[in-house]
C-alpha cells in the first residue's frame, strides 16, 4: 500500500486536505469519491529519506502535454455548441480521459463549477495546466455568451504554439546527436585506446609532446577515476544551468540570444510571431488591446520582450499607437511588424493583420530551422575533423619516433 496526499472538496463545499492509503492513485481517487469529496489534487507521498525532488524531471513525468489541451478545448466546445452543459460536458470529458493527471484537473474544475464558480475560475486555478491566454479567452467567452468559439480559437492558437516550438526543438536534435556521438566515442577512446598506446610509448621511454602528455593526462584520470570525472561534469553542468537561471543575468542571455549570428534572426522571429499570434487571437475573442497586451506579457518567456510590451501598455494608455512600440524597437522586432500593425490600425483590422504577420514570420521560422541543420553541419564537420586531427597527431607523432628509432 501506498500514502496519497490528497486536497478534495467535500459535499459541503469544505476543502479537505489528508492523506489516504490505496494500491495506486487511480484507486486513491476512487476512495476519495467513494466517500462522496471531489478530487482536487493528489501525489504520492515520498519517504523523506529516499526522495530526491528533481523539479523538472516531476513537471515532465506529470505534464498535461499540449495535445490533450487541444482535445479537450475542440471536443468542450463541441459539446457546448450541442447544448450541453459545462458541468456536464466536464463529466463526458473526464470518462473519455485516460491520463490520471487530466482527470485531477477536470474533477477541479467540475468541483469549481458546481460550487457556483465559472470555467475561467477553475482553470485559473489550475496555472500549470491552464496558461493565461487559455484563461483569458475563456473569460472573455463566459462574458460575451461565446465560449464555444473561443475555445476553438484557443485550440488553434495553441495548435500554432506548439508547432513553431516543435520546429524549433526539432533543428536542433541533429547536432545534439552528434555532439553526444562525438562525447561518448571520445570516452571510449580514452578508456580503451589511448591507454595501449600509453604502454607502448612507456616501454620505449619516449619524451612525449605537450599534445601527446595532455591526451594521456585525460585518459588517466578517465581511467582511474571515472567517479571523480563524472562528478566534475555534473559539476558543470548543474553550474552552467544555475547560472543561466539567475534571473539578475536573464536580460543579459537574453539580449546575446537575439544577437548570435544565424540563431538572432530565428529568435526574433520566433518571438515576433508569438506576440503577434497571442495578440491576434486576444482580440479576436474580444479582449481590449490592454488585456492583450497584459496576457501577451505573460506567454512571452524574453526579459526584453516583456519590457517592450510593458512600453506598449503605458504607450497605449496614453493614448498612442500600438505600432510605436514595435517601430520604435527595430532591433528586437522586424521592421515590417510595427509597419504592418500601423495599416491595421488605420484600416481597423488590426486583429486579422496581427494574425497575417503572425503566420508570415511562422513560415520564415519553419523555413530558417529546416535549413539549420544545413548551415550546422560543415560546422560540426570541422568541429570532428580538428577533434581527430588533434588526436591522430598527438598519437602519431611518437609513434613516429618509434619508428625511426627501430630504423636507426
């Protein structure tokens, strides 16, 4: 048996917050139903001195990922449109579901609804599952009496989201494999190689080049203390990863991101085209420009990004253009966004040019990543060959010497 930590609402409304015993956690929430609580959520309950929390490894065990997000929007507002009811339109969703995870999060939902709450209420309360654009538009459906038609509008935001960050991730697999590739055949190298060469070298009592004693040097100590090694590269890594966390450095990664060369263009397209897609589909389901704006702020993930849609904000409470901003920063932005926008400002379409420049700067992005792997590849190539050539001739110049000493 296992422990569950669990919080539930109780027939009365009452939050319940305990622990219960079960086989797993589909059985869990079947006891808290039982005794007639909704699940709200639950975990399982960790000996403390066996469990190590690994913050991003649990987000990805227990993620509801994007395309159950999509699902559910698309199939809710199916329902909706049918005339079913929100509360039971939840209920059909959850028996259809056979994530666990899902299944917390709309027995939630369920439980807000039935309190007398609203659908953005519940969702807002679930911010790792629910992202406040999904929240945003929803509200704005429930204020306007069109939820079916924002949750499609939600579906196909997130649909374009999660297809330019796919083609994103997806450039850069090719030269993370070879760069693995290239790690773990060096390791190898190092224990089972180099270290016959070593002997060889030792039996002719050779003086060795600086080239030759650092490669041995390294296949030493991954020879004899592969732990001590190991640990360094963890060392490192753990390090690297803790710095580019800081948040007192996040404006200055950020800023070298849109200037490196090739990668700068992608990153400012990527980021050109999320804004402008958020911002369409805000308006589009009937948020005020500031509104947008606001939750726009929120999905975008670059400090100087985010600074630029705060200037938006103050610019457009004072009553200028929002295309000001987006001129004004040329650097961050394309000149043909801030053009753009100031044509759909004076022909009062904004939201649909929004959504045109948004689909503009997705293909130039899905067209850059395809030809990435293209540009990296001779990069890598020499990246190899200085790596080999480097090895072969700090193993091959003593080898050399041998030669000519059998010779003389």
């Amino acid at each position: 048996m296992k422990k569950f930590h669990y919080k539930a609402q109780g027939p009365t409304g009452v939050v319940i917050d305990d622990i219960i015993d079960a086989e797993n956690q589909e059985s869990a929430i079947e006891k808290i139903r039982a005794t007639g609580a909704t699940p709200v959520s639950i975990s399982e309950e960790k000996k403390k001195n066996l469990s190590i929390n690994i913050p991003f490894l649990d987000n990805m065990l227990h993620k509801v990922k994007i395309q159950d997000k999509v699902v559910f929007a698309k199939n809710l507002s199916r329902m909706l449109q049918a005339g079913l009811t929100v509360s039971r339109s939840l209920e059909v969703l959850k028996k259809q579901t056979d994530k666990t995870e899902f299944v917390v999060v709309l027995d939630s939902l369920i439980a807000e609804i039935n309190s007398g709450g609203s659908l953005s209420g519940g969702m807002a309360k679930n911010p790792k599952v629910f992202s406040p654009v999904f929240v945003a538009m929803v509200r704005t459906g429930e204020e306007s009496g069109n939820i079916p038609g924002n949750l499609i509008e939600v579906a196909k935001q997130l649909d374009k989201t999660y297809a330019l960050r796919k083609k994103i991730k997806g450039a850069m697999i090719y030269p993370s494999v070879i760069v693995s590739a290239m790690m773990v055949i060096g390791v190898l190298m190092f224990i089972f190689v180099v270290p016959t060469l070593i002997q060889t070298f030792k039996d002719f009592d050779l003086d060795l080049p600086a080239t030759t004693r650092a490669v041995v040097f390294v296949s030493d100590l991954v020879s004899n203390s592969p732990l001590v090694v190991l640990g360094v590269l963890v060392g490192v890594v753990v390090s690297a990863v803790s710095i580019f966390r800081m948040k007192s450095l996040q404006p200055h990664f950020d800023l070298l991101s849109t200037k490196l060369p090739i990668v700068g263009t992608i990153v400012k397209e990527f980021n050109s085209a999320l804004a402008t897609r958020t911002l369409a589909s805000l308006l589009g389901s009937g948020l005020n420009i500031n509104q947008a704006l606001t939750v726009t702020k929120d999905v975008l993930q670059n400090f100087h990004y985010k600074k630029t849609i705060d200037v938006a904000i103050h610019n457009v409470e004072q009553g200028d253009q929002l295309s000001k901003v987006f001129k004004d920063n040329i650097k961050l932005y394309p000149v043909m966004v801030g053009e753009m926008i100031s044509v759909g400002e004076e022909t009062g379409n904004l939201s649909d040019m929004l959504g045109d420049v948004a689909e503009f700067f997705e293909d130039e992005v899905d067209s850059k990543t395809k030809n990435l792997s293209t540009i990296i590849e001779p990069v890598l190539m020499l990246l190899v060959g200085a790596g080999v050539g480097f090895f072969a001739v700090s193993m091959m110049s003593p080898m050399y010497s041998i030669l000519d000493s059998i010779g003389a």
